[in-house]
C-alpha cells in the first residue's frame, strides 16, 4: 500500500481511489567484448547453464557469442535483485542506457517500472528480481528475434531456477511469447495466471510501452493488483 504521491507519479492516482487504495484528495567498471568482425556466432547448448551458479552464470554471459547481438554491444546486461526474490520481472532486452551501464531498466523505462513496483510495496534490490529475454542491445532497440531469444533461453532458465520466485511477471510480448510459448496476444494473456514449468506466470505491458501509451497505465495497474492477488493464493 503506498501513498498518493507514489501513485500519482504513475499518473494512477484515479485507477487506485477506484480501488480505494488512497484516499480523494482533499557497480565496478564494465567488462566489454566485441566478436571479431566475420566470427560466426557460437552455439550455446540447452544444458549450457543447467548446473552453473550465479558466478559461473555471470561469466558465461559476459563471455556468450552465441548470437549476432554481441558483435555491437558495449556490454551484455546480466540481471539484478535479490537472488532469492519471491517475484521476478522478465522484460524484453536491454536499451541504450542498459548497454551503457550494465543493469536492466535503468533508462526511462526502468523508472517507470521503479513506480510501478513501488505502488504495489516492492522496490529494485528487494524482494524483487529483474531480468531480460536477451542479455544484449537488438540494434536501435528492436524486438529480439527467435533465433536471438533462443541463443539466451539456457541463461534466462537458469536464472529462474536459481532464484525459484513464487511468481513471474512477463513485461510485454516478447517475455510472454518465450516464457509461454505462445504466440497469443497480450490482451488475451493479461488477466489470466499462466506457468512456466509450475510458476505462476502473469502478464502484463512493458514500460516501455506504457510510456509511449499513457491510456493503458490504468491497465497495468489492474494487472499489478492481479498479481499481487496471485502471489497470495500462490503462497
């Protein structure tokens, strides 16, 4: 439960007195690679990061080639949280102010999702786990291919497993389509508990799409409570 400057911040202030939640008002140096110009891409095996720990799943993402997506980044974008985090929120892939500072959501988009953790009781670091589908920049932030999801799928599994949330939250299409594997649309997926090998997946828009639809916050906020509701019954 958070106040009502949180809330309006979010520009959800409306959405939430419909809910009656408020009252009306009265790191270290980044490590960089580049594949040599010509390289082929590297496969990466599906038992790739099966009995890897967080370490030896660092180190292996900073060293992958398994995609074209390695040759322009400045650096790959692990994940960051709390490794034993009872929800984790799988986004898309990193942005331009990601690949600059090594961290996932940390540009516009990642404060929005900052607010939007914050009105439901959560914040970055607790609590909380935030990763991607791809751990580097699609050029000029395109949408990951398949090929581009599946060459990273081993390390995002494992990140799951090794963080075991009560429940996953999927920010936008691209998560839902390689945490479901289905090609269904978002609208058809948000309000509904879905799983990923017995996880309680829910859905909802990515905040990057949020900023550039201002009308559909009122929407996330809905999933937002959805999975609040979720990870209660889950527990």
């Amino acid at each position: 439960m958070r106040d009502r400057r949180t809330l309006a911040a979010l520009e959800l202030g409306p959405v939430a007195r419909l809910y009656g939640l408020i009252e009306a008002p009265r790191e270290p140096e980044a490590w960089r690679e580049t594949a040599a110009p010509g390289r082929a891409p590297a496969a990466v095996p599906a038992s790739a990061g099966a009995a890897m720990g967080w370490e030896e799943l660092r180190a292996a993402v900073r060293a992958c080639t398994a995609c074209v997506l390695c040759r322009q980044r400045k650096q790959a974008v692990f994940g960051v949280g709390d490794e034993s985090a009872r929800w984790l929120f799988v986004g898309e892939g990193p942005g331009a102010d990601e690949d600059e500072q090594g961290e996932p959501f940390v540009g516009q988009a990642g404060r929005l999702l900052d607010g939007m953790l914050a009105a439901i009781g959560l914040a970055r670091g607790r609590d909380v786990y935030i990763a991607n589908v791809v751990k580097c920049r699609p050029p000029s932030n395109r949408t990951p291919t398949a090929e581009e999801a599946a060459a990273c799928a081993p390390f995002l599994d494992r990140q799951i497993e090794l963080v075991q949330p009560k429940l996953i939250v999927a920010l936008g299409k691209t998560a839902a389509i390689r945490l479901l594997g289905t090609e269904a649309s978002l609208a058809s997926l948000r309000g509904r508990v879905h799983r990923y090998r017995g996880t309680p997946v829910v859905v909802t828009y990515h905040p990057a799409y949020l900023l550039r639809s201002l009308p559909e916050k009122a929407k996330a906020w809905e999933d937002l409570l959805f999975a609040r509701r979720a990870l209660r019954e889950a527990a």
